[in-house]
C-alpha cells in the first residue's frame, strides 16, 4: 500500500483522488499537513473521511511518515516550500496543477531534477483516457499528427494549464514560440485563444475561457484522418491516480519528466506575454523574469474567498 502525505486540502482534487483510492486499494492518503485556508473542522473532515493516521503538525513529520508527498494548495508560488521536505528526504513528491507559475520557479524545478528530485505532476488532463487510447492507436491508423486545437474553461491559467497540458501530453515536447490571436466575449465571459508553434513545423492552437466551466476538447488534425473527442471529466482523477501508483508500484513509467511539465507553463507565461505585446510571437527561449507571470497568491486569495466547505 502506497502511503502519500496530504499537504494543503485546498481544491477537489484531495477529495476526488481520495474517492478513487478507495476503490483501488492501492494507495491512501495517511497523514494531512495544512497551513492554508480549509479551518480545523474541515481538516478533521478529511480525515475522518479517509481514516487518516494523523495531523501533522509539519511538513517534516508528514515528509517522514509517508512514501510519497501530494501538494494540493492553490497557490502554486508556494508549491515547493511545501515539497522541499520530501525532496530533501529522498522521496518523491506529486505536486498539483499548476506546477508553478512563473519563469524562476521554472528554473529552480529544473536545478532540484538535476539534483536528483523527483518531482511529479500536474493535470489530470495530459493523462486522460481519451488522450491514452488516441496515442495506442497505430501510427499508420492515426497518421502523423499537424495540428492539435484544445478548449478548456474557468479561468486563464489554473483551469487554462490543463488544455495546455493536454495539448503537450499529444504532441510531446517541442513548443518553440507562443503568439496570442485574440478574444471573443459575450457580457462578463470571455475566450482567449493562442497559437503555438513547434520546432517540427507542428502547430497547436489552445483556446481559454474565464467566466464559466467548460469541458476538455480536443480535436486533432493528420495527415490521414481528424480525431475529435471530449474528454470524461469523471474519470480523470482516476487516470492520473492509476499513472501516479504504476510510478510507485515500479511498473513502466508514462508520468511526463518536470521538463515536458515545465513546457506547458513556460506556454502559458509565453501566450501571457505575447498577450501583452499586442500579439507579438514569444519565444519560449526568450521568456524572462520581467515578462508577465501568474501570482499564485493572489489566485489563493480568490479562489479562498469564494471556497465552500468540503469536509
């Protein structure tokens, strides 16, 4: 049984992963360490829920008692003070969508993974079953893929992350530049869309929509057929779950390396730029720390605000 240390309840995801351990059997969560915003109640909720051992009183002890780490807060600026822990112990550590959000985080996840972190993540989306059966099928049955189109909505980069996320989990590395085509909206929602160009004369075009919940699409253009599919939000949770216990089971490992992860981020920081430059192409090689960056902490400060109870 794979033990895994809760940090931070924030979000669903405790609670949707949780239910899907339950049915497995093989893995749960066995301790929680939570400094962010779910009260003392709700963190006792959790617990009961799942039967966890104990609260942890820090990071440290949560680090020492399990096999494996899961950050869940929201605010991902604050995503590898919590992981640190792990990493420093040895163990390796699931961190939540986003994975981070600006470019220095970008490069200290790079220098811990040269340091011999292991570091997992981050949406669910790139693991879907849809995306799993579209990439078992023959090569010669699918043809060789030109351009994958991906929507996805509730907001621009914690919600947005997944289709870009999605899109790469398709196409593999090699996003080369981002440029932002323009918005659509009706009253107070609204649709951004991007165009991303691949080093392999590859293109992908990932729509965001801030306003409402909109599901995962993704339709794919070959050189023989175009693929289209919505992907099943209720077994999402259930497919990174399965990935994320063949990893620790030892089994064949499909889990994205930090570097194709920090891909999808360093799109989206790209698209933001290339946004604020009027539609400008941005490389990803050119980002830097004065471009455009999402604030975790602010997201946190909303996203608690208009939270409700869990547990």
């Amino acid at each position: 049984m794979i033990r895994i240390g809760a940090v931070n309840i924030d979000t669903s995801h405790p609670l949707g992963f949780g239910e899907v351990m339950e049915k497995e059997n093989r893995a749960r969560y066995v301790g929680v360490y939570n400094d962010s915003f779910r009260p003392d109640s709700e963190v006792e909720g959790f617990i009961k829920r799942f039967g966890l051992e104990k609260r942890c009183q820090s990071l440290e002890d949560l680090a020492d008692m399990c096999d494996i780490g899961f950050i869940h807060g929201c605010n991902w600026d604050d995503h590898l003070r919590c992981a640190m822990p792990f990493i420093e112990r040895g163990k390796p550590v699931f961190i939540d969508k986003p994975l981070v959000g600006n470019l220095a985080d970008c490069r200290r996840v790079e220098q811990l993974v040269r340091d011999g972190a292991v570091i997992l993540g981050a949406s669910s989306a790139r693991y879907a079953y849809e995306v799993q059966e579209f990439l078992a099928l023959p090569a010669e049955e699918r043809g060789e893929i030109v351009n994958v189109f991906g929507t996805a909505g509730v907001d621009e980069f914690n919600y947005g992350v997944h289709i870009a996320e999605a899109i790469g989990g398709i196409m593999g590395p090699g996003a080369r530049s981002v440029r932002y085509m323009g918005r659509g909206s009706a009253g107070n929602a609204y649709a951004e869309s991007y165009f991303v160009q691949y080093e392999d004369g590859k293109s992908a075009i990932f729509n965001t929509f801030t306003g409402a919940w909109q599901p995962f699409v993704l339709t794919i253009m070959t050189d023989k057929a175009t693929h289209h599919f919505r992907m099943d939000s209720s077994r999402l949770y259930e497919a990174l779950v399965h990935e994320i216990c063949g990893y620790m089971e030892g089994r064949p490992n499909r889990l994205a390396p930090p570097e194709v992860l920090l891909e999808s981020v360093k799109v989206m920081l790209a698209a933001s730029a290339s946004r604020a430059r009027d539609g400008e192409s941005v490389a990803l090689s050119a980002l830097t720390d004065d471009m455009p960056a999402y604030n975790g902490r602010a997201f946190w400060e909303s996203y608690s605000a208009a939270a409700g109870p869990l547990y």
